[in-house]
C-alpha cells in the first residue's frame, strides 16, 4: 500500500471521527447550556454566550479537520 492509498482511506475516516466528535461535543454543550438557563433564567445572557463561544471553538476543529484534506492532496 502506497502512500496514496494510505491518505485517501485515513482522511475520510479521520474526518468522520472529527464530525462525530464535534456532534457529541456541541450535544452536550448546548445540553449543559440548557440546564444551567433552566437552573438559574437570569443568568440566560451570559450562559448563551458562553455557548455559542464554546461552539464556535468545537466546530473550528471540525473545519480544520475538512480543510487538511484539501490542502494534502
């Protein structure tokens, strides 16, 4: 097995894993999320942002994930 070969089977998996990982990751940050707004409604403002910061950071890794692959080929 060439080097190719190995790329093209190790990319679409590893990008899976990542796609995956963020899923989990942003269910259970939103889920979190959800409970502290329920817990405590006027903190809602400031546990919302922290979130969508926390998202933004979770998806990031998923895009760098996408990108490796177009850049390797």
């Amino acid at each position: 097995m060439d080097a190719n070969v190995a790329l093209s089977l190790a990319y679409p998996i590893g990008l899976g894993i990542a796609a995956l990982g963020s899923a989990f990751g942003l269910g259970r940050a939103v889920s979190s999320a959800m409970e502290a707004i329920g817990r405590q409604p006027e903190a809602a403002g400031k546990i919302q942002t922290s979130m969508i910061i926390g998202c933004a950071f979770i998806e990031a890794i998923t895009i760098y994930a996408l990108i490796s692959i177009f850049l390797a080929r």
